[in-house]
C-alpha cells in the first residue's frame, strides 16, 4: 500500500536517490528542514517501508565480475513446492544478484555476475538441478542506462502531440 508522502517527504526522497551519502545536516539544508525534522522524517520514510535500504552501487567489473548475464528461466514444474526449492537456490547463490517473479514465456528473470565461465556454469547447474528446466542467458554488453531513481517530482508522462497529416497527394486521372 502506497504511503502518503507531502512536498518535503518528495524532496527529501529526491535527494536521498540523487545522492544518499549526504549528511543530516546537508539533507536539511536542501529541504529546508532542521536537522531534528529530517532524521525523523527519514525514519519514519523507513519505518513504513518508502526507504528499503541505503547501499553504494558498485561496477561489477571493477569488483571482479566481469561476466553479467540475464538468465530467463522457465520451472519444470509450478506445484508450490517445486516453486519453492527453485526460489530457495535463487537466494542462495550470491551470484544471482537480483531476480524477479515475471509473466509471459518464462517464470523468473534472473540478473547474475560471474568471475569466470566456470562459475557461471555452476550457477546454471545448480539452477537446472532445482527446478529449471529452461535457462536462456543473455550476455550483458553494455550498460545503456542504469538503475534510475523514481520519477518523484515530475508529473504524469506528457501525451504525445498527434503527428502532423501530410497533404494528400492527387492521382492524375
């Protein structure tokens, strides 16, 4: 259930997302809070659950993963037990670095990084061995756009101005 945010929540989530290294004091300052208010507003953010978790984003090539690779899998099986064993190995391998429940072809969209080949192929094993019984991966070249923060401040997506009609040309007769 979404929670009911005001301006300067908004704006303090805005900042928190553009950088979530700022101190109490600078995060105050650029919502125009005092620093007492805004611990508590952030807290409160926390404890209902809008702030999941503050973290650094590393580049997994310079932490040693040079293979990302996106793996959509399909289960053998969907009773409930199947489906646990397969989403228990899910969160067991810190190789699968996120990994989402999805609809369509397949059953779960997996984002994994590896050190080598050789790893990688122990993941997928121990995928196959749980439950998966198609793996489709998909080697990660480039990174077009990162994770984005979420569109706080901004409005609904503006409705797209209906193209122009060209002049219909006349077929001589």
């Amino acid at each position: 259930m979404a929670v009911s945010l005001d301006d300067v929540d908004l704006a303090l989530l805005a900042e928190l997302q553009a950088d979530a290294d700022r101190t109490n004091v600078e995060l105050a300052r650029l919502v125009g809070l005092s620093p007492a208010a805004t611990l508590h507003r952030v807290r409160r953010l926390k404890e209902a659950g809008v702030i999941r978790v503050i973290s650094a984003r590393l580049d997994p090539v310079a932490a040693g993963f040079p293979l990302q690779l996106y793996v959509a899998a399909t289960l053998g099986r969907h009773d409930p037990r199947s489906t646990r064993v397969f989403e228990d190995q899910v969160r067991a391998l810190p190789q699968i670095i996120a990994a989402d429940n999805v609809t369509g072809e397949m059953d779960y969209l997996l984002t994994v990084v590896a050190r080598s080949v050789a790893e990688l192929q122990q993941v997928l094993a121990a995928l196959a061995t749980h439950g998966g019984q198609r793996l489709v991966s998909y080697l990660r070249l480039e990174e077009l756009k990162p994770p984005s923060r979420l569109p706080l401040l901004s409005g609904p997506p503006a409705q797209a101005e209906p193209a122009a009609r060209a002049p219909r040309r006349r077929r001589p007769v």
